[in-house]
C-alpha cells in the first residue's frame, strides 16, 4: 500500500519560485523515513471446492448446494467490519478427454471468502464449515491501524528531515535553509502473508484453525528539496 501526500502552504508556494531560480549547488534534495512494526489485524480465510460430472446441470448444482451450505454457516457470524463474508469466484467449464479431444465430461469451482478483525471467531469458523475446504489463510493490516500508525510516525519523519537539511546545510557552510517541494509517502512492508493450502479440512466441528498473525511494518518518508541560505 501506497499514499503520497503533498505538502503545500502559502510559505512553500511564495519559496517555489525563488527555489526554481536558485542554482543548483544551493539546492539540497534530500529523505528522512520513520518506521513502526503493528500487528496485522484482519485475517483472511478462502474456502473452495471443486465438483466434476456427466453433465453441466448436475455440476452447478453440486457446487450451488456446497456454497448455500457454508453461506448459512458464515452468516450466523457476519458482522461489518469484525467478520465480512463475500462470494469468490465461481467457475464451470467443459472436461476433454486427453487423447481423443471429444467432451467426456463437466467440472467447475466455487468460492467462498471471509475475513475481518473478529480473528477469533472467524479461526472457530473454519470448523464449522464442511462442505468447503480451507484454500488460503492470510493476515493483513486494516486501514485504521496502518493510518494509526502513520499518524502516530509521521511527525518524527518529518522532525528527521528537517534536522538533516539544517545539519547538512552547516556543513557545506550555509547558515540554514528553506523547504521547497515535499512529499509525504507512506507505505507497508511486505505481502500480506498468505498462507497457501491444499484441499484443507479441519479434523472436527468447531476445531479453530490455528493463526498467528505477525507484524507489518509501516514506514513515512518524507523528501524533497531545500534552497541552502547564508
């Protein structure tokens, strides 16, 4: 994830054209970055499961009964925001016969994805639903924790960009400087963690599947560029 803000005030916009015209060895472009490490908050489960047959009829069917199933069971737990339950993708395509090319048959998929921040009860969940298997288990960050964090890291990017431009401005041997351009961008390192699976069904009713969620780790860069003064 990606945000880029740019800064603007009456003082930035009056520097601009004085930035432009000032020669380039009295302009210092320059980065200062914060981080902090949070905990993932929103775990991502995707349930599947695939059905072949004579015919394409009997196929959907299969996969409509499997998915009405396992929607009345994620539904008893649907909450906006703690536990979220969207269909997935839902597929049905011919089968060929390998050797002669002539249809001998139908298969298709279906799916099923819940996640939120309700951790625990989506991990209970995943027992009870039986009729499709666990395919991919993932944890991410929501947008409130990740814009927590970057309020909470901002001004200390901000505070190391300016103690860089005025330490780098004593020692070229200016006396201070002023801000042109800046841009503020944050970002989250790294994927949000999948954990592929093949065909996964828990041992028993209301068996939790075991999570663990990790940290993410969000980074503000702050960067642009200075006019050295005298």
């Amino acid at each position: 994830m990606r945000h880029l803000l740019i800064l603007s005030s009456l003082a930035l916009v009056a520097s601009a054209p004085a930035l432009a015209d000032t020669p380039a060895r009295e302009r210092l472009s320059l980065s200062a970055s914060a981080s902090a490490d949070v905990t993932r908050d929103v775990l991502g489960v995707s349930f599947s499961t695939t059905r072949e047959g004579a015919d394409a009829a009997s196929v959907q069917t299969a996969l409509k009964q499997a998915l009405d199933a396992a929607l009345a069971e994620a539904r008893k737990l649907a909450k906006p925001g703690q536990v979220d339950v969207q269909t997935g993708s839902f597929s049905l395509y011919p089968r060929n016969d390998p050797k002669t090319g002539k249809l001998n048959g139908w298969q298709g998929s279906a799916e099923l994805i819940v996640e939120g921040r309700d951790t625990a009860a989506i991990a209970q969940l995943t027992g009870r639903i039986t009729t499709l298997s666990i395919a991919r288990v993932g944890y991410s960050l929501s947008r409130e924790a990740r814009e927590k964090a970057e309020g909470e890291i901002t001004a200390q990017a901000i505070s190391r960009y300016r103690a860089k431009a005025a330490d780098y401005a004593r020692q070229f041997g200016y006396g201070s400087y002023v801000v042109g351009d800046v841009a503020v961008n944050s970002d989250e390192a790294g994927p949000q963690r999948p954990m592929m699976m093949k065909a996964m069904r828990m041992g028993a009713a209301d068996e939790a599947l075991p999570t663990e969620a990790g940290k993410a780790t969000v980074t503000v860069t702050v960067s642009g560029s200075v006019q050295l003064t005298k």
